[in-house]
C-alpha cells in the first residue's frame, strides 16, 4: 500500500497529521503514538510575542464535538523554537510550525523568527483564523482570513519564513474561494480547510456564556460537512492548488471523505481529546479501506469525487 501524498513541493510519508493547537507542543501526543509514525505534527500557532490567551473556561464539550476559547496562548515563535522544537525533532517527527499576527508586522516579525527553523520544519501553516481573538474592549475582531486583500497581505509578509507556506482559512466566511486565490496568489503553496467555526454556549443556570471568552471555536464531528464543502468548492475552483483538510477527522471514513472532496492531506484535531492515538487509528483506518476496495494508492483518491 502506497500512503505517500504531497502537499505542494512537500513530500510526506502519509496523509495524516495532527491539527494545529490540539495535542500541545505535539511530544506530549508522543507519550501514545510513534510520531515519526504520521505525515506530520502541526504545532500550536505562536505568534513574536508571548500572549496570555482567554480566561478559563476555555473548552467544552458540545453535541458531536467542542468549544474552544484557548485565546492564541503561547510563549512565542522564539521560546517555541528554543523550548519546544526540540523534543519534537528528537522524536523524528516531520513538523510543520504555525504562526499568527495581530497586524501584517507581527506576521512577518514571526516568519523571520521561523526562518531559524531546523530541516525538520518542513513547512508554515499562517494562521489567519483564529476565532478567538479581541478586538479593543473584547470586541469581536476580523479574521484575516474573512477579507481575501487582508489575507493576501498577511500572506506576503511571511515569505521570510524560507519554507512553503499553507494559509490556513476560516469557514466564517460567505465563499471561501476568493480569499484560497488571494493567498495563493501572494505566494501560499497549499491551503489548510478548515478553521473552527464559530460558536457559543449559554450557561443557563448562570445565565450567561459559559467559557470564559464568552464565543470560542466549534470543532469535531459536528463540523465535519463543513470542512468537506470548503474543499470541494475550492479544489473545483482552484484544481490546482494543495489542500489540507481538517474538521471532524475522527476515523478512517472522514478521512477519505475530505480527500475524495480534493484534500491531499488531513489533520486530526478534536478526536485526540477523547483517544490520544486517534492519528495512528485513524491512519491504519485509511490503509484498511484502501486495502479492502483494491485501492493500491492513496494519493489516488485525492478529488475523485469532482468526477
Ligand atoms: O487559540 C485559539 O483559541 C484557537 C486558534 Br489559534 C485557532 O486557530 N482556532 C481555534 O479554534 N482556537
């Protein structure tokens, strides 16, 4: 069975990977699964400074999937290269590093930062879809991601980071395919579909929003038709541009869905939370439906669906 996919000019074992912000730094993930074992770990976005993220609560389970308000916690490109990366390296996992920017500067301060990154980092995912951040007052703020100029702009000032860069995009938005070109056309060598949607849940006995944020990100199950339409649409309109898919990846099935719908690669997030193995499983889940239709390659149902 050939597992092998590309993402762009990336070359990668696998299809399956883990989902940016889900499993820490990713080594605690390596205390269950070989990491060396998955396409990829896609690590916790870090942005040039180190940022306190949302008050607790900040996650809460939901029908068919989660709420999360985590807020861009981290210590910052620098410490993340220096404290983390490492253990990550160690275990021969192929890593892909993310970042995010409150303005265009604080992008491209954070690509340069990536720029230091060892061989092992073999690519960026620019976070232009956080749900959670504020705006001034805690007021809602624009995501990069829901303007397609914006997004292109941030996209433009990351190319510091010397590595393929994957915008990863949010479904918030009416049509996702104009900001797909826009980041394509500043220099995104694949798109990551899709972001958490965004979402609340009312405490009713409290009377009022229960995690700490107040909104915060729906992901897993529940938002997996979401994901599988947001690469569709963008591989029929952009044929030719990488997706990675993410978005209620929670065994083999979903997986396969999301890379018919033109993903040549997934991302497991949510599903970790219940089974710290979800990944591997999800992976050997993959390898036995190719097994058992007589589907020798994997990469060969990336955009079937398309006819
Ligand atoms: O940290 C978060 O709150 C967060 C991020 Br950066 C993101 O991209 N998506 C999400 O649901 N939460």
């Amino acid at each position: 069975m050939d597992l092998s996919t590309r993402v762009g000019s990336v070359s990668f074992a696998n299809p399956v990977m883990t989902a940016s912000g889900t499993s820490g730094h990713g080594d605690e993930l390596g205390r269950y699964i070989e990491l060396s074992g998955l396409g990829a770990v896609v690590a916790k976005s870090q942005s040039v400074h180190d940022w306190p993220g949302n008050p607790a609560p900040r996650v809460h389970e939901t029908p068919s999937g989660m709420l999360n308000s985590v807020g861009l916690q981290g210590r910052g490109v620098s410490h993340w290269l220096r404290a983390e990366l490492p253990a990550l390296v160690e275990s021969g996992a192929r890593v892909v590093a993310s970042i995010w920017g409150r303005t265009v500067q604080e992008y491209a301060q954070a690509a340069e930062l990536l720029s230091a990154a060892p061989v092992a980092v073999v690519a960026v995912e620019v976070n232009l879809s956080c749900p959670n951040l504020a705006g001034p007052g805690g007021s809602r703020k624009a995501m990069f991601a829901q303007d397609p100029d914006a997004a292109a702009e941030a996209i433009r000032a990351t190319a510091a980071a010397g590595r393929p860069r994957w915008a990863k995009l949010t479904p918030n938005v009416a049509d996702v395919v104009p900001v797909a070109r826009a980041v394509r056309d500043a220099g995104a060598e694949a798109v990551t579909l899709v972001n958490t949607v965004t979402g609340m849940i009312i405490d009713i006995e409290e009377r009022r929003p229960l995690l700490g944020a107040g909104g915060g990100g729906l992901s897993g199950r529940a938002i997996h038709p979401v994901a599988v339409r947001a690469v569709y649409d963008v591989h029929s309109a952009l044929p030719e541009l990488p997706i990675v898919g993410v978005g209620g990846v929670a065994n083999g099935e979903a997986a396969i869905e999301l890379m018919m719908a033109g993903a040549s690669a997934v991302q497991v997030g949510t599903a970790t939370f219940a089974d710290p193995r979800a990944p591997r499983r999800i992976l050997n889940e993959i390898e036995s439906w190719c097994d058992s239709r007589g589907v020798g390659a994997v990469a060969d149902l990336v955009g079937v669906a398309h006819g």
